[in-house]
C-alpha cells in the first residue's frame, strides 16, 4: 500500500460578471477539510466529489484549492 500524505482542501464559488455587478461575492461551499490521500489527483478528486449537489450546475464558477502538508 502506499504511503498517504495529509492534504488539505476547500471549495470556493466565484460570482460570475453580472452576479458581480448586482452585489454577490464570493464565498466557501465546503470549509478546509484535511484529508489523507496517496496523492495530489487523488485528493483533488476527492475534494471534487465534496461539491455540494445544488452547486454543481455552476461548475465553472467553482475552484477547488488542495494543497500537501
């Protein structure tokens, strides 16, 4: 098996343009979460799947921030 690493990751939502103009802001669909994962892609995957249902539809307006210990 190999070795796990801790990871840390959270999940953001950014307004798109017009959002923007009528006063929306961005804001933090799933707090820092820290994770064990044998790697990087692994921990961005299981960061992805934590994206809540009701938020998925704007996809491109969500970034996914992971980083290593």
């Amino acid at each position: 098996m190999a070795k796990q690493t801790l990871f840390q990751y959270a999940v953001l939502w950014h307004p798109n343009e017009q959002q923007s103009k009528d006063g929306a802001k961005s804001k933090i669909l799933v707090n820092p979460t820290v994770i064990l994962s044998t790697d990087m892609q692994k921990a961005q995957l299981t960061a992805a799947m934590s994206i809540p249902e009701d938020s998925r539809k704007e996809i491109d307006q969500i970034e996914i921030a992971v980083t290593p210990f």
